[in-house]
C-alpha cells in the first residue's frame, strides 16, 4: 500500500506523517508539501518527497500517481469558495490518478444552519465525496485543544475564558490525538471503510465555567467566566484578518453546533482521548 499525507510539514499533517511512521515503512509513504524547501529535513530522511499544488492539476495528478491510500488535510485558507474549490481539484485529479481511497479530514461545524465561515466546506465535502465515485472515509474532528494553550496567558490577564457562547459547551481533542486516529484509520481496513464518517472528541464537553474552573486548577491563578460580544471577539482577533472566522466559529458554538460528543476514537484505538484536563497539565507551562 501507498499512503499520500498532503501537508506533510504542517501543524497536523506532520504529526500524521509522524505516526504513519511508527505504523508502515517509510518506503511506502509519499510526504506531500506545498514549499519543497521546507521538506529538505524530510527529505534527509530519505522520505519520498512530492510537491502538491491543489489549483495546479498536473502537480496534483502527478503526486497522485500510484497512490492507495490518500490522506487529504486541507489548506488554511479562510473561505468556503476556495477550499471547495481545492476539493473540486482533489476530487477530480483523484478519479485521473485511480486513487484507491480518499481520507478526508472534517470537522463538527458542518450543519445546514450552522454560520461558521467555512461550514458549508464541511458540509459540502460528504456530499462531494459520495458523489465522486471514489471510496472514501472522513474523520471529523472537535475544537483542537492545543489552541487552548496560546490563549492561557489572556486568560490569566483577563481574570476570565472570554469566549462568546453563553452556557453552551464545547467539544475538544487534542492534535496528536488526531494524528493517531487517522494514522491508525488509514492503514487498517477494517476502519477504513467506504463511505464511513468517524468524529472525533474528547469524551466529555465543557461549558465555559468548568473551563475555566479547569484553568484556575493548571495555572494556580483565578480564572472566571466572562464572555465578550462576539463583535468584540472579532475585533480582539482581527489583527491578521481573521476575526470574523473566530467569531462565526463561537457563534456557532453559542448555538450548540459545537458541543458534538463521541466515542469514536476509542472505537479506532481501543482507549480514550487524552482528556482536557490531562492535556492542559501536560502541555502548560
């Protein structure tokens, strides 16, 4: 078997890379990077070692060729029309290439109301998929729980979690959790079945209050909580562009949309997910 991993040197994508390691030999993995310069410690390594371009067909059709397995992971962009468009490429240079199987990553914000600004890529990308005539398996996953960890010393400023969803709760995992799932899914059969969705979470929500209750546990420092506006979230956000993403992410989770609780990675692993509270302690310093 032949496994692509597409972002082979980001945040996740290195991580899956990393635990496709522990699981099959290096030969029979294809790293797949946007920037070949920042792949040359990969390449050190003797990983093979392609350029994916997702609006550049024949770099998409050329880094298909051969290939089983395909773990999707999505760009950063920050539209739904561009990443369905992306998806669009996928979909298209996957039927050319006779990719034998899509593992596609979604994510829990992905109902037909929900006003995320990337939900209707998430909804649309089953949908897409089911039509494409290509087997394919999708992992959702909850909030990454590593974000948590860059935002503790505002919480400790603030005396406050300020996230701007009311009593609803949110649903966490952490990225390394993430990557084993979806490593793990990818090489055995059994769990990589056609037109099968797993979500993956935590085993427990939480509100903001047991949240921060959690924090003030960590940190030793006295956290509340008190939520801003989610204009005022935007704003405190907005330095790159990106508030509106982060608001309509926590309106979302102000309607519930973000409370999603599964069992499903217990299912691929035979454990549970590292829990919140177990990852924060283990992660803050």
């Amino acid at each position: 078997m032949k496994y692509l991993i597409t972002g082979a040197t980001g945040h996740l994508g290195s991580k899956i890379l990393s635990e496709m390691r522990k699981l099959v030999s290096d030969k029979d993995i294809v790293a797949g990077v946007h920037t070949l310069s920042k792949a040359a410690h990969l390449k050190e390594q003797n990983l093979k070692i392609v350029q994916v371009d997702y609006f550049d067909r024949d770099s998409l059709v050329n880094a298909l060729k051969n290939i089983d397995v395909f773990i999707y992971v999505p760009t950063k962009s920050h539209d739904s029309f561009t990443r369905i468009t992306e998806l669009e490429y996928v979909v298209k240079a996957a039927r050319k290439s006779n990719v034998a199987h899509i593992l596609a990553m979604g994510f829990i914000a992905d109902q037909i109301n929900d006003p995320f600004a990337l939900s209707a890529f998430y909804g649309y990308l089953p949908r897409r998929l089911a039509e494409s005539g290509v087997d394919y398996t999708i992992i959702r996953n909850a909030l990454y729980a590593d974000t948590l960890i860059s935002q503790i010393p505002d919480f400790i400023k603030q005396e406050n979690v300020f996230y701007p969803v009311g009593n609803k709760a949110l649903s966490y995992i952490g990225l390394n959790d993430i990557a084993k799932a979806i490593a793990k899914v990818a090489v055995t059969s059994s769990l990589r079945q056609n037109e099968k969705v797993y979500t993956l979470t935590q085993e427990k929500n939480y509100t903001m209050s047991e949240l921060a209750e959690i924090l003030t546990k960590i940190t030793g420092q006295k956290i509340g909580y008190k939520p801003v506006s989610l204009r005022e979230y935007k704003d405190l956000n907005d330095e790159y562009g990106e508030g509106y993403i982060l608001s309509s992410l926590y309106d979302a989770g102000s309607r519930g949309f973000l409370a999603e609780v599964s069992n499903d990675y217990r299912l691929i692993m035979g454990h549970q997910a590292t829990s919140l509270e177990d990852f924060l302690s283990d992660n803050y310093t």
